[in-house]
C-alpha cells in the first residue's frame, strides 16, 4: 500500500482505531504505539478487498497489536484514573463502573480468544448477548457463560488493583 | 451481585456502538439505521461526539506528520538487529525435526482413515440419531437428516466462513449458518465450531469450502463463485489471501 492510501485510511480511520487501541491498553504512549504498529502492518499486508468491513478489520488488526504490545510489556494496565469515562461517551455507571471498564485490556490478555472475541464484541463493539451469538456462531448460552469468564477475571483484578495476574 | 462492568446503555432500536463507529467513517450503513440515528438524541449525539472526535484528532495529529513517524518507526526497525539471530542455537537443533515432520507428516495423515483434510485442518463429522457421531472422509456417503457439525484449526487468529454447494447447484452459508459474514475464528481453536447444520435431500454430490482469512469475508461474492459453477466435477473458490479446505460428500436420499 503506497502512503498516499495509507494516509487516506488513517485520515478515515485513524481516530476510531487509536481510541480503540486506548480502551485496550490505556496508557497513550502505548496507544500511540499500537495505532502506528497497526498500520504499519497494513501498509505491509495490503489493503483490505473493495467492499471489505474495513474498521471491522482495522480493529482485529489494531487488537491483536494492543495484546502483542501488551504481552511485549508485560505488564498491567493500572487503574489510577478513569480515562476511560471521558473515552466511552456511551459508557454510563459510576466512577467506579469507569475504573473496571478500564481493566478490560487486562482482563482480556489473560484470556482465550474465544473468550476474547466475546469480551471485544460486547464491552467495544457494543453488541448485546444475542447479537454475539448470531454473529459468532456460538450459542447463547456459550456467550453467557464467557462473559461470566470474564466478568470473574475483571472482579480479581478490580479486587486486587496493582497486583500482576497470574498468567 | 451486581455486573462488574455493565455494558454501555443502549436504547432497544439503537444500533451497537461499532456500527455508529462505520458510520461516522462513513462505512456503508442500512437506511432504517441512519433513519433511527436521525431521530434518536443519544445515537446523533454519539455520531457528533465521533464526528467531532476525529475532527481534533487529525487536527492534532495530522496525516502527513503522522505517515512521518511511520517512516521514522520503519528505519528504526530496519536498523535494529533482527530478534530471531538470538534463536539461531535452537533454530538449529529444531529445524531438523521440522523437516522431518513437514516430509514424514502428510505421509501419517494420508494413512489415518479418520477425517482427510485436504489442505487445512477442516474436519467435518455426521451426527446421525442413536449412533456416534463420524467423521467424513472425502466422498462419504451422508443422508438428508445428517447433522453436520466443524472444526477449523489454525495456528493464528482469522475468520471463517463454511459454505455448501449441493447437488441441486443451491449454494448457501453453513457456518456462520445463513450468516452474511464470517465468523471470527480463535486461534488453535480445537473445539466443534458451535451449532450443526441439518442436510436437505437435494441429490448428488455435497460440497463442502472452509474459508480461512486474516480479514472479515463477505459470503455473497464467494456464494455466487459457486453457484456459477454448479454441476462442474471440481467446483473451487479463488479469495485473496485466503486459505481454502474443501470436502466432497455423496448424499443419498
């Protein structure tokens, strides 16, 4: 992909996939790092096809550079602030609600993927449980009980704020 | 207890937040979508708020600066000795094995008269009533009432679409069943995918495609691929950047 269509995809898409890669790793200067690793790796790969769900791509590739970066690191996210409230206008609930929401990267590192496509899908993309399963393949039940998964690993880490997760 | 994390209030015709998100990139986006942001406050809202999110973002960091720091990031790598000249001892001692198993591997697979995948890990098994369920080779035999159920294994994370062509020339979409898109894919994903797909008593031979991609797959264009093909003795599907698995069943009534 020459500059003159990655410039063209970052002006389109840029915003959407640096907040994207700011609800996962939190902190801006990794931000910052997975937003240029991720199209770098565009500009290495090519475009997506004409017709293509091109942010839904943009995010799988912007994610897996959030949980690369994230495993590089080693380290977790911490919950000092809520700069997630200020990031999700949609996101309601407490202070607290914002603190928890912002150990959804750390929570999802720790997990499979499929627990992870899941966790993505409902708490980023907004897709309720149903909308999940339809899009996934997976049961109902099967996307409960991965979001349960997850909540419990949300809960550890909110109690345990600071702490490493055991991997 | 409560939810740790509720999920962002969402309206009951209010669409998710990544379908807002195509929106204000100006992704195409179905008519009654765009009708219901119009007269909801809370979704115009979230569109302006995007809208004018990414309106200062660029402003603060503009295009040109930004395909700067790329070119800067890809010098800087370039320069960097490669990681993988620390693995070079174990390189060593493992890429003999490697070899071995890549020459003797298909050999032991070919001689298992369990599933045969042609290509990628796509298995496929009939589940019949009171019997256990088997797993097809290519050119099993199956029946109208089988359940089909599939397993796709890869070593990276990618999408997946299972499409049919049967003897009828009727192409349709087995996995995400009817979906529209593929489904995301875990990587090493051992387990059945979720569901089965029940066979109709179309006649003849039953063809079977996994589509494995890095990228999201729509189904149509790769549907109507097979339906121009219906009644040829080797159907294919070509797709960028794709890796495809086929499987040929012969269905009796």
């Amino acid at each position: 992909m020459d500059d003159t269509q990655l410039g063209q995809l970052y002006e389109r898409y840029g915003f959407l996939v640096h907040r994207r890669c700011l609800q996962l790793v939190r902190r801006p200067e990794d931000a910052e790092d997975a937003l240029q690793e991720t199209f770098l790796r565009v500009k290495r790969y090519g475009p997506p096809r004409e017709g293509e769900a091109t942010l839904a791509w943009l995010y799988t590739v912007a994610s897996r550079c959030c949980f690369d970066l994230m495993e590089k690191r080693g380290r977790e996210p911490v919950a000092e602030e809520s700069q997630l409230a200020a990031l999700e206008e949609r996101g309601g609930g407490s202070a607290e609600d914002a603190d928890r929401r912002a150990l959804l990267g750390a929570a999802l590192r720790t997990l499979d993927g499929k627990t992870r496509t899941i966790g993505v899908l409902h708490y980023l993309d907004g897709y309720t449980q149903e909308e999940v399963a339809a899009q996934t393949g997976f049961s109902r039940k099967t996307v409960g009980k991965k979001l349960k998964t997850f909540e419990d690993r949300i809960r550890q880490l909110f109690g345990g704020r600071g702490n490493e997760a055991p991997r | 207890m409560t939810a740790p994390l509720p999920p962002s209030p969402r309206g009951p015709e209010c669409p998710p937040a990544a379908v807002l998100e195509a929106l204000s990139a100006g992704e195409p986006t179905p008519d009654a979508t765009r009708d219901h942001v119009k007269s909801c406050a809370a979704c115009s809202a979230q569109l302006d708020a995007l809208t004018g999110g990414r309106e200062a973002f660029l402003k603060a960091r503009p295009a040109d600066r930004f395909l700067r720091q790329l070119e800067r990031r890809e010098a800087t790598a370039a320069r960097a000795p490669a990681p993988w000249r620390r693995f070079l001892p174990v390189l060593a001692a493992v890429v003999p094995a490697l070899v071995l198993v890549l020459v003797l591997g298909p050999k032991l697979i070919e001689d298992n008269p369990g599933v045969t995948w042609k290509g990628e890990a796509f298995r496929v098994v009939a589940a019949r009533p009171g019997a256990e369920p088997t797993p097809l080779a290519p050119d099993s035999v199956v029946k109208a009432g089988d359940r089909l159920r599939f397993a796709y294994e890869s070593p990276e994370a990618g999408h997946l679409l299972v499409l049919e062509l049967d003897g009828r020339g009727g192409a349709s979409v087995f996995h995400p069943f009817n979906g529209t898109t593929s489904a995301p894919l875990a990587a090493v994903q051992r387990d059945f995918l979720p569901g089965s797909v029940e066979l109709d008593d179309a006649p003849g031979a039953e063809w079977l495609f996994a589509v494995f991609s890095p990228r999201p797959l729509q189904a149509t264009p790769l549907l109507a691929q097979l339906r121009e093909q219906a009644g040829r003795a080797e159907p294919t599907l070509t797709c960028d950047g794709c890796r495809v698995s086929s499987l040929r069943l012969r269905k009796t009534p």
